[in-house]
C-alpha cells in the first residue's frame, strides 16, 4: 500500500526537498504551502507524479481543517507528517530588547502551527499501520547548550522541542513514532550564504519520516544521529 505523505511549508527550501525525496522512494506526497500557486509551481518543478499540491496555512485553523477534510476523503488516512513550515529567525534583537509582537509571530507558525496541524491530523494517523510524525527543530534551541541567540526563534523552536515529547507519551500506545530533526545549518534562502546543501540537511528528515516500526521515538537527531535535547 502506497504511504501518504503531508508535509508542511514545502513550496521551497528543506519541505520541497523533503518532497523531492520522498516522492521519489514512491510515496504519494502532499507538497503544501500557504500559496497554493507557489505549491503548485514547486510541484511542477520537481515534476514527478505522486506530488500533489495543497494549500495549507499552519496558522489558519480553516485551512487546516480544509485540508483535512480533504485527506479523509480523498486517501481515509495520513501515514506521514512533516511539521516542517517555520521562520521568523529574528537574528537582529536579544532576548532583552525583543518586540514581543515578533516572538508571538514566531510563536504562532513554530510552535503553535505543528500542535494545531496535529491536532487536527492524529486521528488519520492512527489509521495508518505505521505512522510518523517528524517535527523539525534546531539545535540552536537544545536546552542542554542553550545560549544567546534569535530569541524568537529559538523559544518557540524549544516549544516545539517540548511538545514533541509531549506527543511522544501520549501517542506511544498507537504505534506512532514522534521525533524531532535538526536539518543543521542548510543554505534555504533566509540562511544564505554558507549553509550546507539543501539534500544533506533534509535527508535526515526523511529518515525519520520512514523509521521501521522498531525504530526510536521521542529523540532529537540530525543526520540520524542522536542530539541532546
């Protein structure tokens, strides 16, 4: 049976790799973005079949609800998520001097866009024989290195740190395995110049997205090797 895929904020960077990737090992995708003209043009230019655009907005509880709707009836469950959409790496201020609109901003599609896209996704997962979750996190919000840096950005990533555990507890019992994945330093457009290839870092997103079902749940990883949380 073919695995169906979601991956969020994938019209370009790491999602539309990630997209790329997975398609490619033959599981019908769902490349979705906020700008389904924008889904639309990244899924032509990778141009493989089992690609299908969406539109989705992480923060819009419609739109996630939209999409959901649409998943049930067209597949009657997910086997993958990648709660991959994020930004707002607000490099420019300190935690001290921080506008608090920007942290609430960052807080919103970080943090609160993966809880609400998994809220409203759990129960398609759970009729899926092997399902996954992957939440894309960073390193720069590791508590056990934590330091200064984006403040923004870097709460709300170790929000997102946090609820993946959350997750991990409480969705053990159904067979669903919920990691977290640092994609590292990648050369996406708000990162340029110097970040690595935009494969190598989400290749280990992919990884975690097609664990066996014997493999680790409630870890932290980059390039398949275990992080501190």
């Amino acid at each position: 049976m073919t695995k169906i895929a979601l991956v969020t904020g994938a019209n370009r960077g790491i999602g539309k790799e990630v997209c790329r990737q997975l398609a490619g090992r033959g599981l019908t995708v769902l490349l979705s973005g906020r700008d389904l003209d924008k889904a639309q043009a990244a899924a032509v230019d990778i141009g493989l079949a089992n690609i299908t655009p969406a539109q989705l907005d992480v923060t819009d509880e419609d739109s996630i609800a939209r999409l959901r709707d649409e998943v049930e009836r067209r597949y009657g469950r997910l086997d993958l998520l990648v709660n991959n959409a994020g930004g707002h790496y607000d490099y420019w201020q300190t935690a001290l001097d921080a506008d608090i609109d920007t942290v609430r901003a960052a807080a919103e599609t970080n943090l609160y866009g993966p809880w609400r896209v998994t809220q409203a996704f759990v129960p398609l997962l759970k009729r899926s024989d092997h399902p996954r979750i992957v939440n894309v996190g960073s390193g720069a919000a590791a508590v056990s290195s934590l330091g200064a840096g984006p403040p923004a950005y870097i709460a709300s990533k170790a929000g997102l740190h946090a609820l993946t555990l959350m997750l991990t507890a409480e969705l053990k019992e159904d067979g669903l395995l919920v990691n977290a994945v640092c994609p590292g330093w990648v050369a996406t457009d708000p990162n340029n110049p110097g970040g690595r290839p935009i494969p190598e870092g989400a290749a280990g997103i992919v990884w975690a997205a097609l664990l066996d079902d014997d493999g680790p749940t409630g870890g932290f990883f980059r390039d398949e090797q275990p992080l501190e949380w």
